[in-house]
C-alpha cells in the first residue's frame, strides 16, 4: 500500500512485530482448541483416527487461515485488523505508529 512507503524503518519494524505478535496470539487460541481434542485422545474420549482427523483439520482451516492472514499479500492490512478488533492492544504498539495507524482502524468500525 502507497502510505506504507512513507514509514520510517522503525516504523516498518514496529508494524511487522505487530503482525508477528498478532499472529502468535491468534494461532496459540487455535492450538489450544487442538490441544483440547489431544486432551480427549490422552484420555481415551477419543480414538487415534479422531485425533488424526483434527489435526488435518486444523491445518487445513485455521493453521491455513492465520498463516495466509499474516504472511501473504499486505501485513499492514493484518496489523491494523489486529489493533481494531483488539487482537493487539493500542498500549502495545509505538505511539508513532499508533498515530498513523488511526485514521485506518475507522474502517473496521
């Protein structure tokens, strides 16, 4: 995107840790959801075959999902998600960033 050009490098920097950030923290939720059906299998609630099939399901949704959202086309994008359905707290990203970062985040209202 043309405004993303205008970023310093420490901008740059700050807008692709908070994608890195808003990635982990979404993609840790969805493990623990996987987590919970490796908890059914351990427990014997579920079968071997069950557990095999949320596996490939999860990489096939979710894993999928999180992965396209914050490591294909426009980062920026996901950043500014991130920060306007509080994914990522406005508290946690540089104030410099935050300013310039506003004006976009209207869109997601």
């Amino acid at each position: 995107m043309e405004w993303t050009r205008d970023l310093a490098k420490e901008q740059k920097r700050e807008l692709r840790r908070i994608v890195a950030l808003a990635y982990e923290r979404e993609l840790s939720a969805a493990l623990a959801t996987l987590e919970e059906q490796f908890r059914r299998w351990r427990a014997g609630e579920i079968g071997p075959h069950d557990l095999g099939e949320a596996i490939h399901g999860f990489h096939q949704g979710p894993n999928r999902t999180l992965w396209s959202r914050y490591n294909e086309g426009y980062g920026y994008l996901a950043a500014v998600a991130a920060v306007a359905t509080g994914i990522v707290a406005q508290h946690e990203a540089a104030a410099d960033l935050m300013e310039i970062l506003k004006p976009r985040l209207a869109a997601f209202e």
